[in-house]
C-alpha cells in the first residue's frame, strides 16, 4: 500500500458536503395512512397527488412520468421504513455491557419482530434525566452484530444500564442519494437512454473526450475468453460502445462467466482506451472485491482504486489484502478519499450506492467514459440511475456521456419489496428487468437471436454438471445453456453409492416434517428437515465421494427462512462444524460450491408462502457444481407451479428418496400474488 499513500500525502482527504434534507412531504403521509384511498379531507396537494399516482400506475413508467413516479415510490417507501422503525422503539430498556461501548439488547424487549434491523443500523439511546436540570443525554450507536440477540457500538460509554428509552432512526442515506440522482437525471433528455427504441438503436457517437476509432484486433489478457464467441462479442461490443447512449447489457444465466466476462472488458478498456476512465460498481461489496480481486492480476495497482463506504470498516477482516492496500482503508481504518486518489487512478470499484458520495466529494460529473453495473437485476432501478446520473453525465451539453453496460439476470433474485402496495409498481422492478421488455432487446422474432449491438446473453455454463442446471435452462433460459464445466469438479458425484438414480447427481429427499414459527422474529424453522440435512452432512464428512475427502469448505446449506439459518448453524455448531456456510438464498446469489444441500423448509400450509417466486428456486438449484440434495415436503411443494414442475422432472429421472408420494396437479394454487403472506421473518441479508 506504500504507492498509494505517498499520493494521499500530497492531497488531503476531501470532505463529504450535506446532502439536501430531502423531506418526504406532507400530502405522501396523508394518502399513506389513509391507505391510499380517497378521502374527502386530503389537502388539496394530497388530492392531486394520489390523481397523478393512479395515473401512473395505469400507464406504467414512461419517459414524461419517471422522474416524479420513481420519486414518489421512493418516498412512500422511505415513510414506511420510517414508521416500522418508530415501532421498534424499546420504552424502558436494558443493555447489558459486554465491553466498553459495546452492549447486548434481547430481542424479548421489542413490542414487534424488529425485522428490519440489520448490521449497519442507527440507534439512539436516551438516557432518562442525570441531574436536575440538566435534561436527558442521547448516545448514538450503531448496530454491529444481528442474531438472536443485538449487539450495540455507542460513540460513548452509557453512565446507566436501566430505563434506557432505545430508538432506531431510520438511516436516510440511500433515499437521499436516490433523490439526488434523479435531480441530475431530469436534467438530461433520458429517453434514449431509459426507453431506447428500435429505430433510435444506430449507434451514435458520445460527447469523446478521447478519439474512439472502432478496435477489431483483441489480445485476451483471461485465455478463458478466446474460445467463447458470446463473451468476445459482448466485449468488442462494450469497448466499442455499441449500443450507446443506451445501456449495453449483459446477460449472464447462473455459472456463464459474467464476472469473467466484466473483468475482461473492463482490462479491454483500460489498455485500448488509454484516456477513458471506467467506474465498476456492483449492489454488494462481496461482488465489489471479487471484481477489485480479479483486476489487480492484470492492473498496475496505481491505476485501481478501491472506495469503501464507512461501513465496510467492520468486515476488513475477511477481506483481501490486495484490494484493501489500493482503497480509502489501506491504514487498517476508513479515510475519506483524497482527490488523488480518483484522479490519478483510471479504474474506480465500489458499490452502486457509494458511487453516489462521488458527488458529494466533489468528483466531475463527468469523471467517467464507461460506467459498469454488475448484479444490476437485483437493485431496483432508481438505484441503478444513482451511478449514472452521479458521474456519467456530460454536463455542458446536459446528455449522457459515459457508456454504461448493465450485467445481471433478470430470472435471478430481483430487489426486495416489503411493503405490498409497492410490489407491483417499478419500485420493484431493476433497471435490467424493464429494459428487457423492450423491443430493442428482445429477440427478433425471425431468427431467435438478440440484436449483438444491444444485448449478449452468455449460453455457456462453467459451474456445474449438465443435470443440475437441466430445470432452470429449461424453465428459464430457452434450454439454450450448454455444460462447458471441468469434469474433474462437475462430474465429482456421479455414481456416488446414496443417489437414487447413480448417473445423475442430484435427489430430492420426501418428509414430512413440521413447521413451526418462531414468537420473535415470526420466521419458521423445520426439525425434522435440519435433522435430515446433519445426515446427509455427516454421511458426506464420514465417506469420501468417489475416492475423495468432502471438506467442510465443499458444502453449502441454503434455506429461504432465517429461522431455520439459525437453527441448522447452531447444529452443526455442535456437531463442531462450523465452517459449513449456512445461508438464505439471498446471500448465496452469486455463489457456488461443490454440493448444496437445500431445506425447503414450508409444510403443513396451504400455500408455499414466499417460495413461489420461480425466481428463487432458480437461484437455490444453480449453486451447486457437483451435488444437489433437496429437502422438503412434497405435497406442499406440489402446489406451486414451478416446484411442480421441478418434482415432476426429478420423477421421471427417479431421482427421488423418502417418503413415497403422488405427484398430482389437483391441488395446483394460482400463481400467488406477493401479497398474500407478510414478508417477515424471511432472511434478507
């Protein structure tokens, strides 16, 4: 990290100017807790508002409603969080000291599941009144550890433990950035970029800063590239800014090498466009370092900068080295960045909603020629304008200046909506997902392909064995995936003495367990199918596969209620497995390992609750390279349409184990709405 320091000794850190206060107005309350409906006592504001929402909603997003639609969706949103955050209020609490500055909170002090707090939260503590006259003291903290207790860093030591008021403000941050984005984006004429058409999809030339002739010639810095026509055409296609100023997307199915794909063209860019600058964001920093990580084999650590948010401080423990000594955390701690350190690096990494404090640092709006966005189908779209409309924009000639590429899946997991109102608006909806409606980016219909200028969907899949992404590239993907993955790794478990059908490296495991919903968090947990998976994950650590040791490393445990998370980690805890990763589907997106043991957990109900979106099986049975073990109950599964299907396949292939059952269409529910079961209780980390 020395190179990077001696810079910042010449620039000193810059300073982060106040954002606008951005209040939710007055006439967006009204109409929410009247529940938007009519009321003949709305000021007239709140009347005319609620008009232009049902307008809208009745004609769906368009170039003249974005800018206040979006806007209004946000801040119907913000007032929710807000409200539920006031609901968290614990009226006369104790903390338990754990170490200076650092307190336990038991979730049995909540009047309601506090389902919204997660690490990273603000708290505010209120200490009742010390003296006579001096009124009451309010330390603030944050939240730095969320499990079945939570742990609380305040700025200063609490002087009493006792009759604590604790209160959760709602952290305003995201909102505000998201407002200011859309200022700078009303400014511009977006049509052609957020509603490309098919006659406007010739290729225009950007505002240049730099001459762009067109580049034919490649040298491959990943040799991994070369033997893939979809990756080299959608790489030619991003240097060469085809499908500009609308975005270029890339399409990556699960296991297709999108990563791979991004690294590539961002390396491209930055040794054919020697004077162009590339922002490379992602929704997560976990994909922010992956992609930080693969660029420092090739980049001169000068030309890569690393901008953490001040949150990130807390997890530098697990993070690479490598990326932490070219970011604004390189002594160990969060520093604000120096101008140096955007200026004098080519490539800038962070997340889609850091890239917002550019602004506020004081960065030209004009800094960068391309602007990536990876996992870009599971943020919703007005986070998806805040990079674009930050630092991408031309503003002398108020028009977009950067290319801006869009890489994601929109049958993976989509943003998360908790508040039913806001499900079916765009509010829920990603930038990726509503392009991909369009025509311009749809295939054509005479020769079933995409138009190469615009879009590349990528069609080899290099995580795993042919029949475990069988289902979702026929459910999903126009069964246009091909099985490109080393043997060595895909085909680890074929014949593996417990597979009911030995050729095929999968099982769905029948029970009939209970499930039972925990009185705190309102999630759900299932004994019998925890007890299942410990089974299964001592059969696996006992044996070898095939001749080969199973590492705890290799297994991966995925299951949609945070509950059952808990619940399956305190038991291998016991078992002393503790380096089997258990997670929720959401934050194994993006992920693999060798075998995935799933817990569908849902039984004894009539409806599959949240499992009914397709989109989360989808994501649930593409994780695995090697070996795939579903748990769940049968007849409850059999009622939603995707997972009928999918046991459906798992029959005919007599892949199935347990409990013998009928596979029958009788009790098919129509496809759910998402509002018919509370989101609680449901892991969204």
């Amino acid at each position: 990290g020395a190179k990077r320091s001696i810079a910042s000794t010449f620039s000193p850190p810059l300073t982060l100017s106040k954002l606008p206060v951005f209040p939710v107005p007055e006439y967006v309350q009204e109409v929410y807790l009247y529940g938007f409906l009519e009321n003949p006592h709305y000021s007239r504001n709140a009347s005319l508002w609620l008009e232009r929402l049902k307008t809208y909603r009745a004609k769906q997003l368009n170039a003249d409603n974005l800018t206040d639609y979006l806007r209004s969706l946000d801040q119907i949103d913000e007032f929710d969080s807000h409200l539920q955050m006031l609901r968290y209020t614990v009226e006369n609490g104790t903390l338990e000291e754990r170490l200076p500055k650092e307190y336990v909170l038991t979730i049995d002090q909540f009047k309601v599941p506090p389902v919204l707090l997660e690490v990273g939260s603000h708290v505010q503590v209120n200490c009742g009144v010390i003296g006579r006259n001096q009124g009451s003291t309010i330390v603030r903290g944050t939240i730095v550890e969320r499990s079945s207790i939570i742990l609380i860093e305040t700025e200063t030591p609490l002087k009493t433990l006792r009759s604590l008021k604790i209160e959760f403000p709602l952290n305003r941050i995201q909102y505000k950035l998201e407002y200011k984005a859309l200022v700078h984006m009303s400014r511009l004429d977006f049509s052609s970029i957020l509603f490309p058409k098919i006659e406007n999809a010739k290729p225009t030339t950007p505002a240049k800063k730099f001459d762009d002739a067109v580049i034919t010639e490649f040298d491959w810095f990943q040799s991994c590239i070369a033997e893939n026509e979809q990756q080299t055409q959608a790489i030619k296609n991003i240097v060469n800014r085809t499908a500009y100023p609308a975005p270029y997307i890339l399409f990556g199915p699960p296991g297709t090498g999108k990563t791979c794909t991004i690294v590539e063209a961002v390396l491209q860019i930055w040794k054919m466009r020697p004077k162009s600058r590339i922002l490379v964001t992602a929704t997560s920093n976990y994909a922010c370092n992956e992609l930080a990580k693969r660029l420092l084999k090739y980049v001169t650590v000068n030309d890569l900068f690393r901008y953490f948010s001040q949150t990130s401080q807390r997890d530098i423990n697990g993070m690479d080295l490598k990326v932490v000594q070219v970011s604004n955390m390189h002594y160990g701690i969060y520093e604000t960045p120096a101008m140096q350190d955007f200026v004098q690096t080519r490539i800038l990494v962070c997340t889609v909603m850091t890239s917002g404090r550019l602004l506020q640092l004081g960065v030209d709006r004009s800094m960068y020629d391309y602007i990536f966005i990876d996992e870009c189908g599971s943020c919703r779209e007005l986070s998806a304008l805040v990079p674009i409309g930050c630092v991408g924009t031309d503003t002398i000639n108020n028009r977009l200046q950067a290319s801006v590429v869009l890489a994601g899946d929109p049958l993976q997991l989509g943003p998360v909506t908790r508040m039913p109102y806001l499900r079916d608006t765009p509010h829920n909806a990603s930038l990726l997902e509503r392009l991909m409606k369009r025509p311009v980016y749809q295939k054509d219909a005479n020769n079933n392909e995409y138009s190469p200028h615009m879009v590349t969907k990528l069609l080899d899949n290099y995580r795993s064995h042919e029949s475990l992404f069988r289902f979702s590239n026929q459910q999903f993907y126009d069964a246009e995936l091909r099985a490109k993955g080393d043997p060595t790794i895909t085909h680890w478990a074929v014949n593996w003495h417990h597979l009911p059908n030995r050729k095929l490296p999968m099982l769905f495991h029948s029970v009939v367990g209970f499930m039972q919903q925990d009185s705190i968090s309102l999630s759900y947990w299932n004994v019998q199918e925890a007890q299942l998976v410990y089974q299964y994950v001592q059969i696996l650590m006992k044996e070898e596969i095939n001749g080969q040791i199973v590492r705890q490393e290799d297994i991966g445990i995925v299951t949609p209620y945070s509950k059952q998370v808990e619940f399956i980690k305190s038991g291998l805890s016991t078992l002393g497995l503790d380096n089997i990763e258990v997670g929720s589907v959401n934050q194994y997106q993006g992920r693999e390992k060798p075998v995935i043991i799933i817990s569908a957990v849902r039984s004894n109900r009539t409806t599959v609750g949240f499992l009914a979106d397709p989109r989360r099986l989808n994501v649930a049975l593409t994780r695995a390279q090697a070996l795939t073990i579903v748990i769940g109950n049968p007849k409850n599964l059999m009622r939603n349409v995707t997972w009928y299907n999918f046991l459906k396949m798992m029959k005919q292939n007599r892949a199935i184990t347990g409990i013998s059952f009928n596979l029958t269409k009788r009790h098919l529910v129509p496809v759910e709405e998402g509002g018919t079961e509370t989101m609680d209780g449901l892991d969204f980390a």
